[in-house]
C-alpha cells in the first residue's frame, strides 16, 4: 500500500479544524501519513491539534509566523514522505473512500498524474447546497480549458503524484489567494489529468472562508497569474482574450458589490470587447452567472 500524505494548512479554524483532520483520520486507506500546518493560529486551533498529536505531524513556521496557504502546503511538501499527494482546506471534508477510490485510478492509469473527483459544496451545517460538477463533466486534459474557466478545486479533491509537484513546481507564496488556480495550470502544463464522478469531497462555503473574504484580491491575482501562464506554456490566443474576459466580468462585479459602478461599468464593457459571443450568452439569458465568490 503506497504511502499517501495528505497536508492541511491552518489558519484559525477553531469551528471546523477537528471535523476536517477527523475525516483524514477516519479514510479507508490506513497508508496515510497527516502533516498539519498551522499557520501562526491566533484563536483556539493550535490546542485543538495538539490533541492530534499521536496521529498527525504538526508543523509551524519559524516563530509560529502567519506566512499564508501557499508558504503552509510548501513546508508540508518539504517534509512529506508519500508517493502520493493530497491537500486539504482546514474547513472543508474528505469522503470516507476518497483516498483509497483515487489511489486505484492512479495505480490502474499510470499516465495519469493528477486525478480529481467530484463533491459536494455544503454550509456551515453540512447541509449540501450543490454538486461542484454536474453528471456530464469530462476531463480532457487540456490546459486550454483550465486556464478559460478553472473548473476543478487542486486543493481539495485532487491526488497528486508526488514527482508531479516536483516537476511543476511548489506553490507561489507571493500569491496569498488564487495560488491554487495557479498550480493546477502548472500541473496541467506537466502531466495528464483524470477525473472520477464519485462524490469525494466536501467544500464548506460561509462567510469567513477565504474566497468569500478575498473575491477581488483573488480575480486581480488572476491577471498576474495569467500572465504567467502566457510566459510558460503556449496558449492558444482565444483562450488567452477570453480568460481576459473572464477576469474583467469577475472583478466588475466585486465593484458592484463596492457600489463602484463607472469602474465596474468600464471593466463589463472591456468584457464584452474580449468575449462578444460569450458576453450576449450572458445578455441573452443562456449562460447563467453566478457570484464573483
């Protein structure tokens, strides 16, 4: 049985941190080595993992600093020992099966670098509120695509062969929000993906997470994370226009949400001009629009 490590950064999650470590704890693949980080808790987390201590690796930066997700999953990285790779929010769930189900896809598809799964987006309660895929996704494994829409979440659904993050490298702890769109770029760039329709994993939305705190800081971290996207790999021109669109109809309406209208008024019209098509889809009804979180 291969050694899997599964890596939780944490960041003052005190309502949800023993829940999310239970799950790791409670998988059906007993090959399992947990790294938790705490990222410089300031509320109760660090006391609550201490009682995990004979069943977790517990992890800090030099003097207990807060140095943010990416710089938290690099040290895990650094120090795990497994074949195989997951990582996993400190608010959010892992299935039962999820390990066990996603190390047989590898084993059985050893093309495959990184398989993710689908799941369910639920509250603060566990009450689920939606599907992340619908019943017809497909995995193309094709960066093109990725880069257009992001449409999977590495964080917390993906298995991720170790020498895979070798070879595309650790996560950009300049970005402290988006990073983990940026490194499903970079896997995609390196190795084949694959996907299981099976519902592995929870993502927990409420107020305090970090998408719904940091929506602009993340859509504007998309420019530069684009940009290096355009430098690495060779994109194709309409997918490189429509992300653009993409990026400019998020952030205009984060400055709705402000009650900046001209600015977002301005950033919808620059939308339109990348993406017409997609934009009168928009217009029209046909594509339906959520969010900016």
């Amino acid at each position: 049985m291969p050694l899997v490590s599964v890596i939780i950064p944490c960041y003052n999650r005190e309502k949800y941190v023993a829940e999310t470590v239970e799950s790791v704890l409670g998988q059906t693949w007993s090959s399992i080595e947990l790294l938790v980080v705490d990222d410089g808790s300031t509320d109760g987390s660090r006391s609550i993992l201490e009682r995990f201590t004979d069943r977790i690796i517990l992890l800090e930066h030099p003097g207990r600093l807060n140095k943010g997700q990416s710089a938290s999953i690099n040290l895990g990285l650094e120090r795990c020992r497994g074949e195989y790779v997951a990582i996993l929010d400190s608010d959010d769930l892992f299935a039962p099966d999820k390990i066990r189900k996603q190390v047989a896809f590898l084993i059985e598809n050893p093309d495959i670098g990184l398989v993710y799964s689908n799941g369910y987006v639920i509250d603060e309660q566990r009450t689920i509120l939606y599907a992340a895929h619908d019943k017809n996704h497909e995995e193309h494994s094709d960066p093109d695509k990725l880069l257009l829409d992001c449409y999977f979440l590495l964080p917390n659904n993906a298995l991720v062969r170790r020498d895979v993050y070798r070879r595309a490298g650790y996560f950009d702890e300049s970005l402290r929000t988006a990073q983990d769109h940026d490194m499903a770029l970079r896997i995609a760039e390196v190795a084949k993906m694959g996907y299981l329709g099976d519902f592995l994993f929870y993502y927990r939305r409420h107020d305090d997470s970090i998408s719904q705190k940091n929506a602009k800081t993340r859509w504007k971290n998309g420019y530069r994370i684009l940009r290096k996207a355009m430098s690495r790999y060779p994109y194709r021109y309409a997918t490189i226009i429509g992300r653009f669109a993409v990026l400019n109809f998020r952030l205009a309406q984060c400055y709705c949400e402000e009650h900046k209208y001209i600015r977002a008024g301005c950033l919808f019209l620059a939308s339109g001009l990348c993406d017409p098509k997609r934009a009168m889809g928009v217009i029209l009804g046909h594509e339906k629009v959520n969010g900016p979180h």
